[in-house]
C-alpha cells in the first residue's frame, strides 16, 4: 500500500449478518442519508464508494452488502476476497441475530485471506423497549473477541457515520 503519498487508499468493507438485521439500512444512511421503512431483500451482490477523510486525507470505502443470502454458506467467498474490514450486524431486539453472530465471525475468518478489522454492530437502537440483547452482552462479547462495538440506529441515524468512519480510520491506521 506504500506510503500513501499521492496514492488512492481503497478498502472493501463488508456487511454481514441475518437477514433483516438492518445492513442494507445502515449503508443507505451512511451513503445516502436514506432510510426505507419498508425496504425488500437486496438483490444481487451490490457494493458502494464512499469517500471520507481521515487526517486529512482522501480514502475511499467500498462497502459490500449482501444480496439476501444471509443463510449459512450462501454469502460466497467472493464477496469476502480481499477484504480488509467488516461489520457484523445483529439487532438488539432480536436475540437469536445475536446468538448468531459467532457463526458470521467463524466464516469470516473461514474466507478472509487479509487481517480484517472488524466491528459488532447492534442496530435498532430506537428500539429500545424491546430490546433482548442488553449493550453489556454486545460489549463483553465484542471484547471477549477482540471487536470493535457500536449499537447504531439506521433509522434515527445514531453512530451509523461513527460505525463506518471508525472502522476506515482503523483501517487506515493500519496502513500508515
Ligand atoms: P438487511 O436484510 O439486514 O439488509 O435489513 P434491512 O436494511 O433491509 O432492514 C430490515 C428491516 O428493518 C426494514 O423494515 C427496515 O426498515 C428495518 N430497520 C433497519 N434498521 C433499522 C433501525 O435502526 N431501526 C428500526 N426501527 N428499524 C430498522
Ligand atoms: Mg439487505
């Protein structure tokens, strides 16, 4: 990646976790400051450019969504290749997308060749009132595996910039 001078610094980020969860959701705000009450299944492997700065300079993410495959084994490894970081989504009120979470570490390290930096992302937020997963689980666990963590709001918009923006500066510092 050289120094960075007068280079373009690209990294792919991808999204995983359950279906629903609220990923496609997440990038849309980040990206486009869009929310979508009632958003379909993605269809077909998408990804976006974002451009942000990281001290003061240019850095471009290309971030991954999945293509409503989020069954075991159906995300392909293409969509992992060459990836250098991750976010792995679950939502708060939903215990079982938390419980699954190990599952999507394990493939993640399965697929990826590079070391990633990866983030746990509890979404829905707004939702507090149901809420089953508390922000200590997602905290100890995210700890226990040597995550990043942030509980986000696609739909009021809380740490969702944070989230993505933490994770490129991590990313960046890495490489410089
Ligand atoms: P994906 O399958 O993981 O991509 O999930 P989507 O982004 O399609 O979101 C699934 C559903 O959850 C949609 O109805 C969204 O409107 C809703 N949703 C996503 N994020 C949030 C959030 O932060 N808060 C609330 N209340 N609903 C959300
Ligand atoms: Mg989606």
């Amino acid at each position: 990646m050289g120094d960075g001078r007068g280079e373009e610094y690209l990294f792919k980020i991808v999204l995983i976790g359950d279906s629903a969860v609220g990923k496609s959701n997440l990038l849309s705000r980040f990206a486009r400051n869009e929310f979508h009450a009632n958003s379909k299944a993605t269809i077909g492997v998408e990804f976006q450019t974002q451009s942000l700065k990281i001290d003061g300079r240019e850095v471009q993410a290309q971030l991954w969504d999945t293509a409503g495959q989020e069954r075991f084994r159906a995300v392909t490894s293409a969509y992992y290749r060459g990836a250098v970081g991750a976010l792995i989504v679950y939502d708060i009120t939903r215990k079982l997308t938390f419980d699954n979470v190990a599952r999507w570490l394990d493939e993640l390290r399965m697929h990826s060749d590079t070391i990633l930096v990866t983030m746990l992302v509890g979404n829905k937020r707004d939702l507090g009132e149901l809420r089953e997963v508390l922000v200590e689980e997602g905290t100890a666990y995210a700890e226990a595996e040597g995550l990043m963590f942030l509980e986000t709001s696609a739909l009021d918009a809380t740490n969702v910039n944070t989230a993505f923006h933490n994770v490129v500066k991590e990313i960046y510092n890495s490489y410089t």
